[in-house]
C-alpha cells in the first residue's frame, strides 16, 4: 500500500500534498492511526481536529 501512495504523489502538481498519519485513542481506550492524504495548507487543520 505505501509504494501505490508514494507513486501517486509522485505524479505533476502532487508536491501541493503530503501524507499526514495521527494516533487517535478510541472510547475502549486502545489507539489507532489514522492516515489521509491532505494538501499542504490543511495540515493543521487535520491535526486540530478530534
């Protein structure tokens, strides 16, 4: 799964995007990631969000 991502954002215009990975704690208290692929800009946004 991570070449197919790394190959589409190697494609014209993909340097406007990065891939941001978060760890998010459940109501059960286990922990998981979460992984989006978001422009630049958005960054801090996806991060300030719960």
């Amino acid at each position: 799964m991570a070449k197919k991502t790394v190959a589409s954002l190697q494609k014209k215009g993909a340097k406007a995007f990065t891939k941001a990975v978060k760890l998010v704690k459940s109501n059960t208290g286990s922990y998981s990631f979460k992984a989006e692929i978001v422009p630049k800009d958005k960054v801090k946004e996806f991060f300030g969000k719960k």
